[in-house]
C-alpha cells in the first residue's frame, strides 16, 4: 500500500484510495486521483491516440484490428477509472452501442450494425464496461443484463455462439455475463437476473474455476488485458466481487495467488493475450501476417 497509491498511475491511486483503502468518492485525495486520470498516465496515453470521430485505428471497424481498435481500448479505459464526463469516452461509447447493438438485445462485434443475434462474449465485455462508464440506466445496457439471463444454459454456464440459450454446459471459458453482474448495481437486478448470477457462480464454483477437461496451462498465467480470455485471476476477481469470498472452492485459485506473489509482496504480469499455448495464440504464430496485435500497458 506504500505503493499503489503513488502518484505517477492516477488510475492505479484511485482505485487503490477507493476499492482497497474504502475511502469515499468525496474524499479529496480520491477526487484529485480521479481527476488527473486523464491528464498523466495509462489513460492520457490511450486518449491521445483516438480519432476525432471517437474511434481508434479508423470507423469502418470498430472490433479489428484486435487488440488495439476501439473495442480494446474502451475495454481498457473502463478498468481505468475514467468515465463518461469525458465527452472523448462519451463519443466513443455512442459510436460502440450504435454500431453493436443487436436486435435481440446483445452487441456483437460488428462493423455495420443492425445485427439479429448478440454475441455472448462481446456483451459480457461491453456490458460490464458501460456500466463502469456510467451506463447502467441506458436501455441497451439494460436489455443486454436481461439477455444474460435469457442466454444462461441449464447448468449455469453460458456459451459464446450459444444465442438461443437453453442447451447444458457450457464452460468457464465464457465468463463475461458474472464480470458483467459483479458491477451492475444490485438494486437493479431483476429476480431473474440473482437466479442467473447463482447459478452461474455455481457453476464455476463446482469447477474449482479450473477443473475442466486436461490442465490448461494458460488459466493458471495472469494476464492483462484479459479480453475475453479466462484465466484464474479473472474467475477470482469476478466470485470475490459478486461476494463469494469464503467458499472453499475457492481454494485452489486462491493458493495459486498466494504461490505467485513475490518477495516484494507484488505479482508480475505473466503474459500478454492472446497467451503463446492459447489457440489463438498458436494461431497467430502460424498466420503471422494475419495475426492479432498484442497490447499491453507494462512489459511481461
């Protein structure tokens, strides 16, 4: 704590102030922290590559190239700190909901808009971020919590091409619509929607956030930004938020956390998405000319 609240990181201050320490959003050293966000730092860096019209790396696609279009970058900005009174966040999020918003209620990454069918993933993500903006009263962001709940497979999974919903699984690869809850106010939620948060966090509970198929090496890698890529420290920081501190079976994730802390009581950044053993890492390797821009806010 004698060095998260440093000075040269205004988000990292802000967040540790406020989530770590408790302090009230109208403590003065949280208001000054908040405020500089856009002025020095991760944020200012990303703010001073947008495009006037709101985007990054040009309109016509919003989600490509990955990982450095608008998409990513409003994905990084919302962890951030920094909200809609910025009117460079506010444009950029306009432009995201009108040209995602699917007709069933989801976003899909999608560079024409009026989209039937909501991808899971990408309205887990968009959802999440517009409610840390300052969206959660707009009625898109609204229809996507309810989609959530209409999408949910019967084992409390979810699936990201499982549109539909209904079906068993799905896996714990799919974990955007429980990111998405843990900040969307509770008093907002629907009982549809605590059936569903229930559920899902059950399911991932049931799994240990990990027991699925073979090990997978890169779900015990902490990586950032996550994407939509799961990873222990994702499932950790999602249960934790949504209350679900003290089940045991959070217990293997747990030591893995313990395990990697350094001496120094901090933790390195394991590795960049797409992770190198991911498919989609071993895809880029393969395709390199066709392969997703890695981006980072500090060196692996």
């Amino acid at each position: 704590m004698a060095w998260l609240p440093e000075e040269n990181q205004p988000s990292v201050r802000y967040l540790a102030l406020s989530e770590l320490l408790g302090r009230p959003a109208d403590d003065p050293e949280v208001e000054t922290a908040r405020a500089a966000i856009p002025e020095l730092g991760w944020a200012k860096g990303i703010l001073e590559k947008q495009k006037p019209k709101g985007d990054w790396e040009g309109e016509q696609s919003l989600y490509h190239p990955k990982y450095t279009s608008t998409n990513w970058m409003l994905l990084v900005l919302s962890d951030l700190g920094i909200t809609k009174a910025d009117p460079r966040i506010e444009k950029a999020c306009q432009l995201w909901i009108d040209r995602f918003a699917a007709k069933d209620g989801g976003f899909v990454g999608s560079s024409t808009g009026g989209a039937k069918h909501g991808h899971l993933c990408t309205t887990g993500n968009i959802a999440r971020a517009l409610v840390k903006f300052g969206y959660s009263d707009h009625p898109k962001v609204k229809g996507a919590f309810e989609w959530f709940v209409k999408s949910q497979a019967s084992l409390g999974g979810w699936s990201c091409f499982n549109y539909g919903g209904g079906g068993r699984g799905r896996n714990l690869d799919s974990w955007e619509p429980l990111s998405a809850f843990a900040v969307y106010p509770r008093q907002k939620w629907t009982r549809g929607m605590k059936d569903a948060v229930g559920k899902g966090a059950e399911f991932f509970l049931q799994r240990e956030l990990h027991v699925q198929g073979e090990r997978y090496e890169p779900w015990h890698r902490f990586h950032y930004p996550a994407h939509y890529y799961y990873d222990m420290l994702v499932g950790l920081d999602f249960l934790t938020a949504l209350g679900y501190t003290d089940d045991r079976r959070m217990g293997y994730a747990l030591s893995l956390l313990r395990n990697k802390r350094r001496s120094d009581g901090r933790w390195i950044l394991d590795a960049v998405n797409p992770d190198p053993e991911s498919p989609q890492g071993l895809w880029n390797k393969n395709h390199p000319k066709q392969a997703a821009v890695p981006f980072s806010l500090e060196e692996v």
